[in-house]
C-alpha cells in the first residue's frame, strides 16, 4: 500500500473514530450500538484480526488495529464492507 492509500485508509478511520466522538458528546448513542462495539471488539480480538494487518502494516501498538476496526464494524455491515473493499482494493495496487 502506498503512501496516498494510506492517507485514505487514515481518513477512513478518523471519519470512523468521529463519529463515535460526535454521537457521544451529543448523548446519540443508542444501546444497539454499544451492543455492536461490545460484539465486535471481543469478536475481532478472538480472530485476530485488525485492520493494520490487514494492509500488511507492522503496527507498534497492538491492540490498536483491532479497536479500530472494532469501530468500523459497529458501524454496520455495509459501511464495513464498503470499507473493507476499499482496503483491500488498495492493497492490491488498485
């Protein structure tokens, strides 16, 4: 992945992490979903997967990647697919 992919893929899940931020602050957050993050953040870290690993990224943080696509899950499964098409369209130098 290149360096513009990974501008993208940065904006992607900054947009993620801000909107969380954004239906926190303004008290939006519904139980449906706290009960997608609290799924998907155990789901993800009994599969191993994160979105760093993903694009063949070394990550210093751990954990990170994992949360990150945590949030993206629970977002809803046609944003994460559309987010994970895009990863992995970049990723193959599309």
């Amino acid at each position: 992945m290149g360096k513009l992919g990974l501008v993208v893929l940065s904006a992607i899940l900054i947009e993620a992490v801000v909107e969380w931020v954004k239906d926190l602050v303004q008290a939006e957050v519904r139980w449906p979903k706290l009960v997608a993050l609290g799924v998907s953040v155990p789901v993800l870290f009994l599969l191993e997967l994160d979105i760093f690993s993903l694009v063949g990224m070394e990550q210093k943080i751990p954990f990170l990647g994992t949360i990150l696509l945590a949030l993206v899950a629970s977002r809803g499964a046609g944003y994460a697919h559309e987010f994970l098409d895009r990863v992995m369209s970049w990723k193959k130098g599309k």
